[in-house]
C-alpha cells in the first residue's frame, strides 16, 4: 500500500536521538530550548514553545490568550477536530466559519458577514482559528483587517504548513497572528514523532505557554508570590498540564528541520507533476493563491460531479489497487459530538459539498516516480477507461 504521508528518517536522526539516549538528560534539558530556537529563527518569530503535539499546542494557546467560559472562538469546519477541542477544554464555545470550495481555507467574505452578525448579538468571538489547510497560508492579511477591527485575537493553526510562506515569508512568524501552532506528527512535513510548537513575538504569551504546559509551575524568583525559600523551590501559580516535549522528541525534531526546505522542495516537485497528469481528467487540485507558498503536507483533488466513478467508490477503488486514497477532512460540526452542541448538516454548505468532493493522494518525500506514476495512471484508468 502506497501510504498517503510517510516521515523521512535518516541515519543522521537516528544518530541524533541515540546521542541523547547516552546523555545526561532524557526531559527537561538543554535540547527543547535548542529546538524552540531552531524553530523561532527559522520562522523568525521571537519566542518558540514546544510542546508534545499541536493539540496541546492549541490548547495552551487558548489559554494564555485568555479564553474562558462563556467566550466564543471560531474556527474552520474542515480540519482535524483538535482545531475546535481546544476552545472547548477552555470552557468557551465553539462555532464555525466556512471555507472557500477552491483551496479548502477559511473563506474571508463568509468571515467578514458572520462578523457583522456577531457584532449586532453580541456574540463576537474571542478568538480566531484559522486553519492552513494541506500546507497554504489562508489569507491572513485581510483576516487580520477583519480581526483588528473588531478586537479579536488570531491563532494560526499552521499544523500542515511548517516551511510554507506567505506574502514572501515563513508562515509562523507572526505578522499576521498572536501564536501560531505546528505540528510534528510523523505523517507531517517534518517529524519528532509526536510534538508540536508555538511561536509569538509576545514575551507574555510565551512566558505563561512555557508555564502551562509543566503544570503551571515557576522556578524563576521574579514570578514567586514571595523569596524562594532555596534551590529546590518552585511554586506552583496557575493550573497547567504536563505538556512537555521530551529531548528525545527534539533532538529529533532539530535534526529534522535540517532538511525541511528539501522536503517542502520535492513536495512542491512532485505536486506540479501531478498537476500536470491530472489535465483532462475530472478532478481538479486545490487552487493556490499567488501570495503562497505552499509545504504541500497534502495533495488534495476535488472530484467533478460528471466524473464516471463516485467519490466514495473511487477512494475504495484505490485502497484495492495499493493506494491510500485518503479523506481530510470530515466537517467537525457534522461528528456525533459537535452535532450534540446543537449543529447540523446544512450549517456550512462549503465544507459539506468540500466532503462529498475531495480526495488525499498520496505525496511524501520518498516517493518514488514509479508510485507517483502508478497514482496517476490509477486515477486515468478509474475515471476514463
């Protein structure tokens, strides 16, 4: 079976967790403030906060924004359904902005009416989440207009797009947003096998997401209520979560980052291929906007009505033939548990017609131009043959 993602590993990550493994420190030592500063130069964000995954991420994001009961944060309805979890673990409520149909990202003119609608029941959001879906920025410039002009906050949930750019640069140095969030997950660009990250350039936000995510703990003299009382004192000032990276997770993920951009270089490669095989074919990829770069975690088609296999038919098809045809995502609000909330079928009809529409082919760095040639000729044969 030809995988939809895969992590590359090479001897020189092996290499570089084992010399962990025969140090001195297994957590909490010097390789996760070695990684968070590999990630914030990279992005050119002043603070980086590892964690260990982006849901936890997300959440102590949240959280150090400030929000809370009875806030609302909004979010995109296709995306894994931690983009929404995290405002609900902060007891605030949840609601929805829906996409655009041609690059699958929040739609900005969708997002600017239901802002004007918010405002007159006075239920704007708190905070916004917008979702950089497959690895392209969404249009953060004129979400960040919008959110500026009603007082909103941004989070940018950049899970697939480490090494992607916008308007010419990094995606996670903050222009346009107060943090933004990777992901290190295996199947993602770059991998410390579980993990996450959150840039700033607020030195508050980063202080209070480096203590929350280790149970809201301080050593630091200046953050105690009063004098230490030695050397093995902390204090414990706010209820955290153990949301640590361990140094095995970063010396991975540093290790890693020194071929991101010859990841996001071959992802790029092997999408223009398929782009061009593709032609004549009832499909079409998600469309690019000229102001991004996209990391190409994924290679997401939209299947045509008229196209003479379904779409639920086509993916089983592929699965027979060896390929891992693939869906991202399901609409959140349409899950048993946000249906529960009191959403329903009907609510985003973007991110439901994106459903019935898209499919994941697989792209991964060690890809082999046979297996892309065999997707390619799979896909010809299904739907032309």
């Amino acid at each position: 079976m030809i995988p939809y993602g895969k992590q590359d590993i090479s001897e020189q990550d092996v290499e570089a967790v084992i010399e962990v493994l025969h140090s001195q420190w297994l957590t909490q030592g010097p390789k996760v403030p070695e990684f968070e500063k590999v990630i914030a130069d990279y992005c050119e964000a002043k603070y980086a906060c590892a964690t260990n995954s982006a849901t936890s991420a997300l959440h102590i994001a949240c959280l150090a924004i400030g929000v809370g009961k009875g806030d609302y944060v909004w979010t995109s309805p296709i995306s894994f359904v931690a983009s929404a979890n995290c405002a609900l673990y902060c007891g605030a409520h949840i609601d929805f902005v829906d996409i655009e149909l041609e690059t699958g990202n929040m739609s900005v003119e969708k997002l600017a009416e239901k802002l004007v609608e918010a405002k007159r029941l006075n239920k704007l959001p708190k905070v916004i989440i917008p979702v950089h879906l497959a690895g392209q920025s969404c249009d953060m410039e004129n979400i960040h207009k919008l959110a500026k002009k009603y007082s909103i906050r941004i989070i940018e949930d950049a899970s697939h797009a480490i090494g992607a750019k916008y308007l010419g640069k990094a995606v996670g140095g903050c222009q346009y947003s107060d943090i933004t969030i990777f992901s290190f997950h295996p199947v993602k660009i770059v991998t410390s096998a579980e993990g996450g990250m959150a840039t700033t350039n607020c030195a508050y936000l980063n202080k209070s997401m480096q203590r929350l995510r280790s149970h809201g703990v301080t050593n630091k003299q200046e953050d105690m209520t009063e004098p230490s009382h030695g050397p093995w004192y902390y204090q414990q000032l706010e209820l955290g979560f153990n949301y640590r990276m361990t140094e095995l997770q970063a010396a991975l993920g540093i290790s890693q980052v020194k071929r991101l951009d010859e990841f996001v270089t071959i992802r790029n490669q092997y999408a223009k291929h398929y782009m061009q095989h593709l032609v004549g074919l009832p499909v079409e990829h998600l469309a690019q906007d000229s102001n991004c770069y996209s990391s190409y975690h994924l290679f997401i088609i939209r299947l045509h009505k008229q196209a003479k296999m379904a779409h639920n038919a086509l993916i089983c098809h592929l699965r027979k033939r060896g390929i891992c045809a693939h869906m991202h995502y399901i609409p959140i609000h349409l899950q048993p548990y946000y249906k529960a909330l009191g959403f329903s079928a009907g609510d985003f009809p973007n991110a439901e017609m994106y459903y019935q529409q898209a499919i994941t082919i697989p792209l991964f760095p060690t890809m082999t131009k046979p297996e892309q040639t065999l997707v390619i000729k799979e896909l010809q044969q299904a739907l032309c043959d």
